[in-house]
C-alpha cells in the first residue's frame, strides 16, 4: 500500500520521485521532434506538387498543369532517428518528382557518411548495425554498408586525378604489401605512395597507387603521374627513399637534380642482418653515431673510424654502409631542426601502421578497389588532421 504524507512532512527526495528520469525526457523530446520533422517534410512536399501544378486542393484555375493523385508513404533513417509513413504526395500523370526526398532515398546523407566515417576507422560491416541502432533506432545490413561505402569509388578516383600544387620541400617514397583475395587465391599486392611535406611544414600523403612490384617500371609510372599532375620538384630538396633500385632509376628519369636521401632506419636493419647476434649492440651503436654528428665532415670521420674498427669482424656490415654512405648524408644539408624528419622514411612508415592497424581485424581484402577505399579513408583522415597542425620545426627559419 502507497503510503501518503501530510503535505507538512514531503520532503525535496519526494517531490522529484514524480519527475521523470533522464530516459523519459529524452525519449518524449525525440519522439516531439521526430514528428515536428515529418510535418516540415510533408507540408515541403506539398508546396512543392502545389508549385508544379499551379493548383491547390479542389481548386479551379485555367492555369493547372496536372491533378492529384493521393500519397505514398515512405520511411527515412535519419542522424536524430527513424521517421516512418512519411506521406508522399503524388500526381496524375506521374511527373512530379520531390527534391525533398529523392528517389530510393532511405536514409539520410548524413547518415551515409556516419556509416562510412565508422567503416574508415576500423568498424567492420557487420559490426556497424550494433553501432548505429543504439543510437538511430534503426540499424543497417552488412549489405548496405557495403553499397554506402562503394560511393567511395568517385572520391578516390577525383584524388588520384587531383591537380597537384608544387609546394613540397620534401618528398618521402616508399611501399606497403597487403594481402587482396583474387581469382586464383589471396596473393600480396603492393601500394606505392609519396608523402611530403609543404613548404609551411603541413605533412600530406599526396598520392598512393596499386602496383605489382617495387620495378623500376612501376615507380616510374607513378612517379611521372606526380609530375604530369603538377609536382615538377622546383622547390623540393630533397627525396627520401628506403633505397630500392628500381625507385632510385625512376627518380633518375623524372627528378635527376634533386638530392636522394637512403633511409637510415632500413640502411641499419639491412646491416644488422649481416652481424653475429654477439656484436650487433656494440656494432649498430657506432654506426648510429655517424648520423649523429653534427656536420658532414664530422659524420664521415666517424664514418671511417667504425669502418675501420669493425672490418675485420664484420666486413659485409661494413660494406652495406660503404657503398652508400655518399647518398646517407645528404641530409646534413638541410637545416639542422629538419634532419631527424628527414633522414628517415620513418615519417611515411608511420602513415603505413595506421592502414595496417585499420586493416588488422581482416584477414585480407576481397578485391582491389576494398583497397582503394580503406586506403583513401585513412589517408582524408590524417591528411585533415595534420592540415591544422604543421610541424613546428618547418613554420620558422633555422
């Protein structure tokens, strides 16, 4: 039995028991609003047939173009929930055609980016319905976001064939191996892709391409499309590569005079392959130091000082920085807060961890254009990041 109080003893506790909670005022603001959006749609539609027949409802006029003909009623998923039995206003002759809700159009724009936006950073298909029907009401089929997300298409197709502005003082290249389900099985495909960095020390991921291997063949189609597109490499000064021939061929044939910076991070695992597990410390840790120093002089004394102390213990360590050690230090001739950026392609790899962190839940991609589209989101995704946030070693002059 409900216990009543005299109204001297009701106390504040009591008097907010017969407050709703947060859910029910939530929901009754939601359920208001949803029906508030109907209505605007429905009276837009019926302007709108009302403009195309110069005729409103049982109204006579010389100047009507066409009569009514009852409604249709159609449900759309929009970003503050579902609106179902929205009343589409038809006429006779089946002309009109409402710009309010397109033809086939079931949800929201809005909503189809959300979708999108969700599978880009990692939500797989069939997990993005536990996602949106929490929060939508309504969730959506594997299916359909997979046709949400095949839009995508347009937009990798407009960035590969962007014009490029000649902005870029440095230009890092370099490759990703992902796994692409074929014909014939799952085989590794490559992407080649160029980063740079602008002149006002904004990074960009400027271009990435599908190719079949690191030949000399491949990078130099892709690289002759940066040209072709805009990057003429007046203002870079310098490129950075991991030191793969057939990329360093190419760059002979489309950028001959801009200087080639090799990788130290893959100069130094190469050279670790080639020690005894016993001396790989003591011996990586010297050649560490020739990158260290603080001009180019400097960097080849020391140069020559581990060459000569390790020679004799590890002379196929020794030889994989001697025979390259010309293209290891040209970064010293940039400004000394550029050289930890740009001694290394260390800037691209990390652009590459975050495709692989992205792809890590699949197994491999189905086709090839699954690769363009997760590609292309991670790249709009960092690229607008770092849009706002350049480096600060390359906004000032050193």
């Amino acid at each position: 039995m409900v216990e009543v109080k005299d109204l001297t003893e009701v106390t504040v506790e009591d008097l907010w028991k017969e407050v709703k909670d947060e859910d029910e005022w939530w929901g009754e603001i939601k359920s208001l609003s949803m029906r508030g959006v109907k209505r605007l749609l429905e009276s837009a539609m019926e302007s709108e047939l009302l403009e195309e027949l110069h005729a409103g409802k049982y109204r006579r006029t010389e100047l009507r173009r066409g009569y009514r003909n009852g409604y249709r009623y159609r449900g759309l998923l929009t970003e503050m929930g579902p609106i179902e039995h929205i009343r589409v206003p038809r006429d006779r002759d089946g002309t009109y055609r409402t710009k309010v809700l397109p033809r086939y159009q079931r949800r929201q724009k809005r909503v189809n980016r959300m979708v999108r936006r969700m599978f880009v950073l990692g939500v797989s298909t069939r997990r993005v319905r536990d996602v949106i029907e929490p929060l939508l009401g309504q969730g959506v089929s594997a299916q359909t976001v997979s046709r949400i997300c095949r839009t995508l298409d347009a937009e990798v197709q407009r960035y590969q064939a962007r014009p490029l502005l000649d902005r870029y003082q440095y230009l890092f290249l370099d490759g990703i191996v992902l796994r692409v389900k074929g014909a014939a099985g799952v085989k590794r495909r490559l992407v080649l892709c160029a980063y740079g960095i602008r002149q006002d020390g904004v990074r960009e991921l400027v271009a990435f391409r599908q190719a079949k291997s690191e030949s000399q063949a491949q990078w130099l189609a892709f690289i002759n499309n940066l040209y072709e597109r805009g990057l003429r490499g007046a203002n870079l000064t310098m490129v950075t590569t991991d030191g793969c021939v057939g990329l360093h061929n190419a760059l002979d044939t489309v950028y001959p005079y801009v200087p080639r910076q090799r990788c130290w991070a893959h100069k130094l695992r190469n050279v670790a392959s080639k020690l005894p597990r016993r001396i790989q410390e003591p011996c990586l840790a010297g050649a560490k130091t020739i990158y260290q120093a603080s001009t180019r002089t400097e960097a080849v004394i020391r140069f020559r000082q581990w060459a000569e102390m390790w020679r004799e213990q590890a002379p196929n360590a020794v030889r994989c920085i001697e025979v390259d050690i010309d293209e290891l230090l040209p970064f010293l001739d940039c400004p000394t807060d550029h050289w930890r950026k740009v001694r290394t392609t260390n800037a691209i790899e990390r652009a590459f961890r975050e495709v692989r962190r992205r792809t890590r839940p699949m197994s491999c991609f189905q086709n090839s254009a699954s690769v363009d589209r997760i590609i292309f989101g991670v790249i709009s995704h960092l690229n607008n990041n770092w849009n706002d946030t350049p480096l600060h070693q390359f906004t000032h002059n050193s």
